[in-house]
C-alpha cells in the first residue's frame, strides 16, 4: 500500500512537471517589432510592425501612431485614420502579420525617437465587443516602438548618370543627367555643362542653366533628371568628356562629369 502511494505521488510528480514544461500559447497577441530600421533625416519611408496572434482570433484590428516633434506618421490610403493588418482585420490565433505606417522625418531629429502606439482589436470568443470599447473581449493597448534616425555618412548629393548618347556626328539631341539627394537642403538646383571644343551645349528655353524635371528641389532619397541639347559640331565619332557643375543650396556645388559617345 505504501509502494502503491509513493508511486501514485511520482507519477503525478511527473505529470505535473510536463504540464509545467509545456508553455501554454500567449493569451494576448504579441508585438515583435520592438525597434524600426534606421532612416536619415528628411527622409519618408514606408515601415512595418510585426504581430503574432494570441490563443484564439483577434478582429477588427487597428493601430494608430503619434510620432514626437518632428516626426510625421501617415497610414495607408485605404485606411485613412490608422493602419490594419496586411492579410485581413483578422489576426488568427498563433499566426502572424504585418501593419505599416509611413514615416516622415524631418530635417533635425536625430537619435533614436519613441513612436507610441495604440492598438484596439477584439476577441470574439470572449464576449461581444467593437472598437468602441465596449464587451468584455475588447482590447486597447499603449505600445512603443524604436525609430533610430542616423545621419547619413556621405555627400549631400550624388550624380546617377555616368554616360549620355550617343549622338550622330554633325547633329544635335537632348540628354539627361539624373542626381539623387541623399540628405536636405538640396534645394534651388541648377545644372551646367561644359562641351568638348568644337561642341555646343544648348539649355531648355535658351536659359542658362538647366533645372530638375519635377521642380528645384530634391527630397532625400529622391532622383530626378536635368536635361539639356548637345550640338556635336565638328566633333568626330568617339568618346568626349562633358563636365558638369550642379549648384544647389547656400552656394554649395557638386562638380562632375558625363561621357558623351558620338558615331
């Protein structure tokens, strides 16, 4: 009988220290995106917040975000307000999805800046409830999330466009050098070449200078394209070097230059 009752014990000794062993699902759903890849200062860029569900569905899922000084959050266009979840409204139990918000970072912040969070959904298993708040299954939640904005380490500005033409000799075309800004103030840009001797450079609407296609300025991360007509005049079929000088800013200058081809 004593044999019969320490065995009995060890056996549920044992299934008790299973039980514990196995980790039951989250009963909330979780937040993975604790920390937001890094942007620089003036640039927009489309981010992503990762969630795992909890141990049953979750609907009507919502998040909103407010960003600190200088931070700028927008939400999709078929959203307007707040952001939803990638796959549906519907969160199911133990899968994941993605909600994304657009952020604009303005020209000064620097460091990393707290983005708060609040997300609303609702457990229909666990009573009746809407995003009003009200039922017993309805959830609101205060979360933060990490944005680090880091300085960009290189020039303000860079030339894309390596190499234009080619051009008939004795003849004269249009070409175009695009640029990609890479942090602010590249702003009332202006673009001149220099043509090899015996070829002419004609800017658009006999200026003297030729400007972005969109308008003066480059946002970060933005390219655009300056054009302007080569006249080849005597210049024979081969490669010329054509320099450019691409002024912006307070005075600030990139000098550069592009191939030119002529057959």
């Amino acid at each position: 009988m004593i044999r019969l009752c320490r065995l009995a014990a060890a056996l549920l000794a044992i299934c008790c220290v299973g039980a514990a062993a196995a980790k039951p699902p989250s009963d909330d759903i979780e937040q993975l995106t604790t920390t937001l890849p890094s942007l620089n200062p003036g640039q927009t860029a489309w981010v992503s917040t990762l969630w795992r569900g909890a141990s049953d569905d979750a609907t009507s899922f919502r998040m909103e975000a407010d960003g600190p000084s200088g931070i700028t959050i927008s939400y999709p266009e078929n959203t307007p307000g707040y952001s939803s979840l990638y796959k549906d409204s519907t969160l199911l139990a133990q899968d994941t999805d993605y909600a994304s918000l657009k952020v604009q970072v303005g020209d000064d912040p620097l460091g990393d800046q707290t983005i708060r969070l609040t997300v609303t959904y609702c457990y229909a298993d666990r009573g009746n409830c809407n995003n009003s708040g009200n039922g017993g299954g309805h959830v609101k939640r205060k979360l933060d999330v990490t944005l680090p904005v880091v300085a960009f380490d290189g020039p303000a500005v860079e030339q894309v466009t390596t190499s234009v033409g080619p051009i008939k000799a004795g003849s004269a075309e249009f070409v175009s050098v695009a640029y990609k800004a890479n942090k602010p103030g590249v702003t009332d840009a202006r673009l001149t070449a220099t043509a090899p001797d015996g070829a002419t450079v004609i800017y658009p609407n006999e200026g003297t200078f030729s400007g972005f296609a969109a308008d003066a300025t480059l946002s970060v991360g933005e390219t655009d394209s300056a054009s302007f007509k080569i006249d080849t005049g005597t210049l024979r079929p081969g490669s010329y070097t054509v320099r450019l000088d691409l002024a912006y800013g307070s005075g600030q200058h990139l000098p550069g230059s592009v191939t030119l081809t002529v057959n």
